[in-house]
C-alpha cells in the first residue's frame, strides 16, 4: 500500500497512519478539479487558494465539519452562447478537504475569480517536558 519511502517514514513515527493513508490517495488519484493552492503565510497562517473562473459569489459554499472543509459550487451554463471552444468549466463541483485539528478556518474572499480561504493555527508551539513517573 505504501510505497518504500513512507514505509522507511512509518518506521520512526506513531499516529500518522491517517496522515499518510490521505497522502497516499491523493497520489494515486491526482488533484481534481478545481485547481487549489495552499500558501504559508508565516508559522500561524495559512492561505488555501482556489482557482474558480467563470463562477459567481452566490454559487459557492464553503463548510467545514469534523475538520472536513468542504468547498462547493455550480453556475448555469449560457445556452444563448454558441461555443467555438469552451475552456472554462462552470460545472458543479464538490472538493473536500481535511484540515488538521490544529487548523481553524478564520474568513474566505472571493475576488476576480480566486476563493481565498484564510487558516489559522490555534495550538501554540510549546516545547512539553514529559514527567517520567
């Protein structure tokens, strides 16, 4: 199932199974559509960036539950349009995402066709002295 350099990463860690179960998925079955970045602002802040062209405001929902962000969207299709290529999807789309627990979704912007979706680290990074007993 995995391959031999997550096998070698496994041998050293506890509890990222899930993490690299979700990694191993996405690399068999590519990123579909839509198109997404994610940008590290600093250490607390993260940007997901979403290319949605051709998709109006009122079209798109963004939701997150149980750590899943789920971003989703849809436009009509112009019938009075007569295509001589037609590049640009404006068909329904549902993209989820799990986020990590130490991840919160803070806002979300749409302007000139980019869903920007602010994330925001809310667990400090303390160094823990473990009491051995």
């Amino acid at each position: 199932m995995y391959n031999d350099r997550l096998k070698d990463f496994l041998n050293f860690s506890i509890g990222f199974d899930s993490v690299f179960n979700s990694l191993e998925h996405f690399t068999q079955n590519g990123y579909p559509y839509p198109h997404f970045d994610v940008v590290k602002v600093d250490d607390n802040n993260y940007v997901l960036e979403m290319a949605l062209a051709g998709y109006k405001k009122d079209s798109i929902k963004a939701t997150v539950d149980s750590n899943i962000l789920t971003v989703e969207g849809g436009s009509k299709e112009d019938s009075t349009k007569s295509y001589v290529r037609k590049g640009i999807a404006k068909r329904y789309f549902k993209k989820k995402m799990q986020i990590a627990d130490h991840l919160e979704c803070k806002d979300a912007k749409f302007e000139d066709g980019m869903l920007s979706i602010y994330l925001k680290n809310i667990r400090e990074k303390k160094v823990k002295q473990i009491a051995i007993k």
